[in-house]
C-alpha cells in the first residue's frame, strides 16, 4: 500500500505555492501600474517550475514502479476440488497435473492468446507467454503483473487445439488450493519452464516417454539425469497421459540409477493389460527395491516376492486386461507390513520383508532378468527415495486420473483496455 503522507504534502505545498501567487500579485498590484507585465509572467513561471519539483519528487516517490515479472494480458485461476476424499490430506511440493484443452491456449495465429511459442526441453513446443503462480495477479498499468512464476514441466502443447499437459510444483496441495495461468505477454519470449526443478529432491527418477516428432523420449525429467538406455526398440505406445511403451524380451529399457536404492523407496507407473499372461510379468524393477508386477507374494515359496497384484488380485480375476490401472509399491524397511501395494490410490495388499538389500539397477518393460515382459503398455514411470504416504499416493492418482474433477478452471479474465494505473497518469493546469 502507498504511503499517502507523500500525497498530503504534496497538497499542502501546493496551497503555500498559491498562498505565494496571491502575495506575489498582491505586491504587484501595489506597485506603479506601469509595471512590465514581463515580471509578472516571470514570477508565473517561478511559481510553474516549483510545482513541476513537487510534482516530480511526488512520482518518484509514491508511484515509481517496483522491480516485478512480465506482465500478462490474461489470467485464470485453477482452484482444486473441495473433496477431501480427491486431495487427500496436505501434500509439499506436489507435482499436479494441469491438463486442459482452451482456445484461448492456442496462438494468436490461430484466435487464441498465446504470443510466443518455444521449443521445450523435450524437443516439442510449448508456450513462452504462460506461467502458474501462487498469489491472485495485479493491475500493473494495462497487464496483469503476475509475480513469480512456480516451477513447472510442459510434458505435451497441442498449437492447433490450445491441449497443453503440464506438472507444476505447488508448494502446499490441499482441498480449496488456488493457483493462477497468466498467459498472453508479447514481450516473453523464452522458455519458463523447470523440468529438473519441478519434482522434489526425493524423485530419484521420473519418465514421461513423450512421443516428440516421432521419436520416444526416454529421458529423466528431474535434475539426477538418469536417462534411460534402450535394449532394442521398446515400441511407442498411447498411454494414459501421452506417450507410452510396449517392451519385449529383446526391447526394454535400463538404467544404473545415480542413487543407490535401500530399505526406503517407492516405485508407481500407469500399466496396461492388452492380454492376460502367467505370474509375475513386469512392468518395472529396481534392484533391492520396490517392483511392480503380477503375480502372488509366495509365487516360487519365496515370501519376499513384491507383488503388486497379490494372490487375489491377480489380472482376469480382479482386475481386467485393456484396463488402465495406477500402480504404486511403498516401501518402509524391513519387518511385516514393509511393503504396501496399491492399485488405483488404494492399498490391496501388505508384504513382509526381511532381507535389507540395496542396488541400483533399474528395469523397465521387464524384469531384472531381462524375461517376463509386461504384456501391455507402461506410462509415467517414477522412484522416489521415500516410501510415499498413502494420501499422497491417493492425491497423484485422481489428479492424473481425472485432471478436470481435480481441479476447477476459473474464467478467463482480461485488462481491461481502460485500466490506468497512477504513474501512466498525467496532470494539467492551466494558468
């Protein structure tokens, strides 16, 4: 808020300045009426330039513009669902999905409002001019100042239908949070985005495998760089949040993780059934961690076995093939109840661990073996270095579930094109 003592000098100097016009013209009218009306324009002038200083120390006092961001034309807000049952609990640094089709997301080229469109990290395209912040957007003169933007990873933009899929890091995600879009500032023209900085230091490994101009992309979105090395020619897949893989036993991926896996982990995918298949088919496998598999927790006698889908929750019977399910394995210690699996954001199934081993080799499409390939499609892979809480695990599931019953776009607003903000104002008087 300005300090409007400034503005109450300002007014009060402004009256001495008339108080001393009136004086000025009263000792003129006193003199000799042959005066030169030059002293009195002269005397005009003085009182002019004394003004103007007043005015002048006003405007750079009060309304001298602060340091801030680009400024928007246009911004929304994105308030999350009220159902505590949807955002579970209180989550830091939640990635959210944001994934939402607008016109108005689509370029100017095209009637939308976007100014500038980037090549994004991922090698697609993506919009300069598009921002989420946490704090409601201000007048500044004829644009929205917007603050600074949250960190954020455009994983997909659509220029001819405004589709944009992006995760940003919120710092606090509860029922009733509100984040805002600013969008539409010409004066942007370069890439906004954080990938590495969007997902918590407790990500050891997050994979999206985008399809950009036909090519997979395998590559780790957070700031370890555990990019992933092809065996063979994993397929490209459609998968629930993009782009997906097929695998085989002679096309998977693999990777020696940067970070050494211990007792505390966890391991979530989106997986695809196209058939149904024996026990114990992977979809992904981190040595000494958590697994994400068929099968049953005494498959072979051995009951350390990580089963995601337990003895009674194994595909066909429970579950059905060309389904899409949201998988998670946790995983705290050692001792009983180690291990929890979820399936769709729900625990199904508790799993004891005794031993307390640890590695750092990663698999994806099969097992550590290189065998008993996943008979479908794998989408949004990740490790944490954390065994994730159950809300959170129930939050990521219905945010990438339903991204439109997870949160709430708001309308559109503009500048309007009459909006002033004081330091465009100017003032006038006449003598």
């Amino acid at each position: 808020m300005r300090d409007h003592r400034h503005l109450d000098r300002f007014l009060y100097d402004e009256q001495l300045a008339h108080q001393f016009v009136s004086i000025r013209r009263g000792q003129l009218d006193g003199r000799n009426a042959d005066i030169d009306d030059r002293e009195r324009n002269s005397d005009q002038e003085l009182v002019k330039k004394y003004l103007i200083g007043l005015i002048a120390v006003f405007g750079l006092v009060c309304l001298a513009p602060k340091a801030q961001a680009a400024n928007y034309t246009y911004y929304r807000s994105i308030t999350v669902t009220s159902t505590a049952s949807v955002a579970s609990g209180t989550n830091a640094n939640f990635p959210m999905l944001v994934s939402s089709t607008l016109s108005s997301w689509e370029p100017v080229s095209k009637g939308g409002h976007i100014q500038n469109l980037v090549t994004a990290p991922n090698g697609g395209t993506e919009p300069a001019d598009l921002i989420f912040v946490t704090s409601t957007p201000t007048v500044s003169g004829t644009a929205w100042s917007c603050g600074t933007s949250l960190n954020f990873e455009t994983q997909s933009y659509s220029s001819s239908t405004g589709a944009l899929m992006d995760w940003v890091n919120v710092p606090s995600v509860s029922t009733g949070t509100v984040i805002y879009a600013c969008y539409g500032a010409s004066s942007v023209t370069t890439d906004q985005s954080h990938p590495s900085s969007t997902w918590n230091s407790n990500y050891i490994a997050v994979y999206h495998f985008p399809a950009v101009n036909g090519l997979l992309v395998a590559s780790d979105s957070t700031s370890n760089a555990n990019n992933l090395s092809a065996t063979g020619s994993p397929s490209i897949q459609t998968g629930i949040l993009g782009g997906g893989i097929g695998a085989s036993t002679s096309n998977y991926f693999t990777k020696t993780l940067n970070t050494t896996i211990n007792t505390v982990n966890t391991v979530s995918a989106w997986v695809f059934a196209s058939s149904s298949f024996a026990l114990q088919n992977y979809a992904g496998q981190v040595t000494g961690g958590a697994e994400i598999l068929s099968g049953d927790a005494t498959n072979g006698g051995n009951s350390n076995k990580d089963a995601i889908f337990g003895s009674s929750f194994v595909f066909g019977t429970a579950y059905a093939t060309g389904t899409w399910y949201y998988v998670s394995q946790s995983r705290n210690g050692t001792g009983a109840n180690s291990y929890i699996s979820y399936v769709n954001g729900v625990a199904v199934i508790t799993t004891t661990r005794s031993s307390n081993d640890s590695g750092t080799g990663l698999t994806i499409g099969v097992g550590s073996s290189h065998t008993e390939p996943w008979p479908g499609i794998i989408d949004e892979f990740r490790v944490s270095n954390i065994a994730n809480t159950s809300q959170w695990i129930l939050t990521e599931y219905n945010n990438q579930s339903s991204p439109s019953a997870f949160y709430t776009l708001g309308s559109e607003t503009a500048v309007s094109a009459g909006t002033i903000h004081p330091r465009n104002t100017i003032l006038t008087w006449d003598w």
